[in-house]
C-alpha cells in the first residue's frame, strides 16, 4: 500500500486535534509524544509535566498495569492488532479515572494508545444503580437492597444476628391530619433515629415501604441487649418533630424482632419470621415490641391457614347455621324470636362457632360475604316460615357482624335480599352493640332509622348502664336490649354477688324509664333464668336452651310467638 506525502501532515493534525486523549510510545512502551486532550486528563500528576514514562506508569491499579504491559508485549509480536479495554488510570481529577483503552502499532512509529473517558457513563451508572438499591426521602437502602444484604449477611458461622421489622404508629393520621410535608419529616426523622441508635459496624437499616423500616445486625447479640436498643429507639422516637414552630408531633413504632444464630438461619425465614412478630405487636396497640416465638408462629400459620380456607368452606357448605330460641321467661314457653347464626362443620376441628368463624373472617376480609350469607339464610328461612304458618311463624334474629354494620350499603344490602324473598320488614330482628354504634369509619345510626321506619326490630347488646344510656343519648329506636358479658356470667353460680344483683336491677329499672325490655344472653340453667326473670330481666337466651341445627328442626316454636301487645 502506498500513501501520499501529505499523510505525516494528516496524521500530525488528526493526533493533535483528536478529543480522545492518545499517546505515541516507543516499541517497549515509553511514551514519546502526547496529545493536548491527554495533557488535559494528566494534568497536575506526577506523569503530567513530562514524557518519557513508561505506559505501565499510568496505571492506578495491578489489573490495568498488567493489561497495558500485554498490550505492548502482543504489540510488539504482531502489529496487525488491535488490543482493546478497560482500564484505570491516573488523572487531574480524580485519583482514578476510568478509560476504554485501544492500542495498535503505527509503521515506523512504534505504538498509538487512545484513552477514551468514561468516567462520566461510570458516575451515570452508579447514580442509577444508587437509586435502584435506595430510597429517594431518606437516602436508606431499600427493601430489595435489604433483603440481599441480610442473605450476605447469614452466610457464615459463629455470632449471632438480629432482624428487626419497624412500623411506625398512625403514620396514616399524620400524613392526612398534617400533610405529606410533615409526614417526610417524621420519616426522615425516624431514619436519623435509626442511624443514632443502631450505629453499629454490623447494623444495616433500610426504609422498606412507607412507613415501615427494617434493621439487620449481626455479632455477639443477646434477646435483651437487642430488646434495650429497641427501647432507646422508641424513647427517641417520642421526641417531637415541629412543624411551623408550633405543631410538635411525636410518634410511637411497632417492633418485630427476632434473634437468631448464624449457623443454619436462612434469610427470608428471618424477614418472614420478624414481619409475623411486627403483626403481632400491632396487635397488641401502639408502641410495641415482640420477640418472636416458633410455638406462636405455628399457631398463627395455623390460623391464617384456616382464615384462607374460608371461602372454599363455604363454597362446598361446610359454613352452615344454627338456630336457638330467645325465650320469654320465667319458664320459657313461647319466644320472642328464633336467632340464627353461623357456624363452621369443620372437617378435622369440629364446630366453630360464630365468633371463631368472625374472628378469622376479619384476617381475609370475609367479614362481609358471611355476613351476607346469614342475612340472605336468614331472611329465606323467615319467609318461608311465614309462607307456611302465617303469623304463627317464628320472627327470626341475627347479629351484625361489626364490619357489616357499619357498611354504607346496610340499607340497601338488607332492602334487597327482604325484597327478594317476599318478606315484611316486621318479621326480621337485627341485633347489633355500642362498638358498632360508636365505630368512627360507619353511620349504623343513620342506617339504624331508616331500617327502623321499614318495620324491621333492633335489639342492642348491652353491658351495662353506660350502654343503656347511649341509646338514650342517640335517640335510637331499640324497643329492647339483652344483657351480656360478666354481669351475667357471674349469676349463673350458685351465690349471685351482690354488687351483679344491684347492677342489674338499677339496668332494669332505667330500662323500664326510657319504656325498654330487658333480656340477658348467656344464660346457663333454669335457676338463673329464674334470678333474672326476679330481677326484672324478661328475655333469656342460651346454653340452657336448646339448639337446632336445621330450619326444620327449629319448627317446633311455630305458633309459640310472644306478643308485647
């Protein structure tokens, strides 16, 4: 190949004005000429103010002074190549500065390298990778930068380590009451909280949703020396943050812990075991902590298995009802209504009863479709009764499940399934108490008239006075009340106290004032019925009675329907 006499001219001006910072070198690597833009890149470095260094010298690490060395070496055995790669070298501005290197050989010449800066894509990718493993509020790592950092940090024996799942309390209240600036704030501060209480080598915390943050430690850890540093932690966390100088707001935190060892833990049974501990503490209210327990988990997976195999329970009508009389007392030989309520013919656990079977409802949100199907079972087995036995048909009872109760849909939810089945509002009977009443997140008040002015009867659980009074206070209309909980429980010994005697007396004589009747629920033998039936009390229903497990069977109070009037 043959080239111009122009082409040292050509290749002079392309070396000199060439952006990327290129160097010539000899045969064995000694730089003899340099370009401005590499002037630029090595300004004010040992190697910036003069040639004649070696290549090798601009390395900054052993792996890219090897590199550059092969590179000279495979250069000088064959000139055809072009050696390509990444390298750390020298530079004006960082200790460090990352270059894609190219080489080839130059005839005559000896050897060009072209340093091309990428530093600028290496700080870009950090940024990103930054932002990828933490939260942009707090600068914390994040949940999936936690969760991989916690499975590096159980690898290993010996020590022992510790995660912790922290929630912090009404954070909803704070972010809606006082606005999201605010709401930052307190997160922010709870991040600093953390940082001060937990500055330990071997802590690692993160932000891992909203409100809920995490911590990993690990070294010679005990239950209580975890626990003391959960406890400076929620001290600290009370402290107030002010907003505008005038608004302090302290918080409180929720805490799951566990501590185990090392050897043999397994990282996301940890984060699970910590999370279940979490749920537990905010169980028990605000400002927390619980260790976990295995006896406790198990009992909970149990629980949480069970709440999960609900819906197919129903579907396949294992969730069926029971019926029981709700007597006029002394001797019970008419009643007032027939009360339906749930129960679960469990395969393997046998009869659950209403308040399990609600209990568990409320872990899955299936409160409401159960209580549906007993008000649909209930108000079909109410007309057909009617259809069959005219005004001698038992008026049939049930219980509002809390959630169900102060649903917005009540209204319309017990107009329609009354409409479907043909049925007058009178023969229905709703109980309901002074939690769903006075729940913040319904209007059963309002519900409660309109239902009232249908027809429908509304009987409320009381307590005791306080509850009685309520109704009072709200003007509801409740014709009639049953008494529940200790103040019937302990009349049903032998000796009745005293201080249960007056009580229920004084419940019955305010009762008779605002022209209310007065039953009791729980009661367990004639003799008691009988005290009560002495003390005012008018309604009875319980374990003294009996209990039908089919519509059929609770035929046989047909006709027997007692009449205020």
């Amino acid at each position: 190949m043959t080239t111009s006499s122009g082409a040292p001219q050509r290749f002079d001006a392309f070396f000199r004005a060439c952006p990327a910072a290129a160097v010539i070198t000899d045969p064995d690597g000694v730089v003899r000429a340099a370009n401005p833009a590499f002037a630029d890149l090595v300004e004010k470095t040992e190697i910036g103010a003069r040639l004649g260094f070696g290549i090798g010298e601009m390395a900054t690490t052993s792996t890219t002074g090897a590199f550059l060395a092969d590179a000279v070496s495979k250069l000088r055995l064959n000139t055809d190549l072009v050696v390509r790669g990444e390298a750390e070298i020298v530079s004006a501005e960082t200790p460090s500065r990352y270059v894609r290197v190219s080489a080839t050989a130059l005839p005559e010449e000896g050897l060009l390298f072209l340093f091309e800066d990428e530093q600028e894509l290496r700080q870009l990718q950090e940024t990103f990778r930054h932002q990828t493993l933490h939260d942009s509020l707090t600068g914390l790592p994040n949940d999936a930068y936690f969760r991989s950092k916690l499975e590096s940090m159980v690898a290993g024996e010996g020590e022992r380590i510790a995660v912790l799942f922290v929630d912090v309390d009404g954070f909803g209240v704070i972010n809606d009451g006082l606005g999201p600036d605010l709401a930052n704030r307190v997160l922010h501060a709870t991040a600093a909280t953390l940082r001060e209480v937990f500055a330990h080598e071997d802590a690692f915390i993160a932000r891992l949703f909203r409100d809920e943050f995490a911590v990993a430690l690990k070294g010679d850890l005990t239950q209580q020396s975890v626990v003391a540093l959960v406890e400076e932690m929620i001290d600290q966390l009370a402290q107030p943050v002010y907003h505008d100088s005038r608004v302090g707001v302290g918080v409180s935190a929720s805490v799951g812990i566990v501590v185990a060892d090392r050897a043999g833990a397994e990282h996301g049974a940890l984060a699970r075991s910590a999370e279940v501990a979490l749920h537990r503490a905010k169980e028990l209210g605000k400002s927390q902590w619980v260790l976990f327990d295995p006896e406790t988990d198990r009992a909970a997976r149990d629980r949480y298995f069970l709440a999960a195999s609900l819906a197919g329970a129903i579907e396949v009508g294992e969730v069926g009802f029971v019926y029981q009389p709700q007597v006029v007392l002394p001797d019970a030989p008419v009643i007032t209504s027939l009360k339906t309520s749930l129960c679960w013919r469990h395969p393997s656990l046998g009869l659950l009863r209403a308040d399990e079977v609600y209990a568990l409802a409320e872990l899955t949100g299936m409160t409401m479709p159960l209580g549906r199907h007993l008000l649909a079972e209930s108000i079909e087995t109410a007309a057909d009764w009617h259809a069959r036995f005219a005004d001698g048909a038992p008026v049939v009872c049930l219980n509002l499940p809390q959630r169900m109760a102060i649903d917005p849909d009540l209204v319309r939810i017990v107009r329609a399934e009354l409409d479907r089945h043909g049925l007058d509002a009178r023969r229905l009977m709703l109980c309901t108490n002074s939690a769903s009443l006075l729940d913040k997140r319904g209007d059963l008040q309002e519900s409660l008239g309109v239902l009232a002015r249908l027809g429908i009867v509304f009987v409320m659980d009381v307590a005791g006075l306080p509850d009685l009074e309520l109704i009072a206070e709200l003007e509801l209309p409740v014709p009639g009340v049953m008494l529940v909980g200790p103040v019937v429980a302990v009349t049903a010994t032998g000796d009745a106290p005293e201080w249960a005697v007056r009580q229920i007396r004084h419940l019955v004589e305010r009762a008779g004032e605002l022209g209310i009747v007065v039953g009791a629920h729980g009661v367990a033998s004639q003799a008691q019925a009988e005290l009560l039936h002495s003390l005012g009390v008018l309604v009875a229903a319980g374990p003294y009675l009996p209990q039908y497990e089919s519509r059929e069977e609770a035929e046989i109070w047909a006709g027997r329907v007692w009449s205020a009037g």
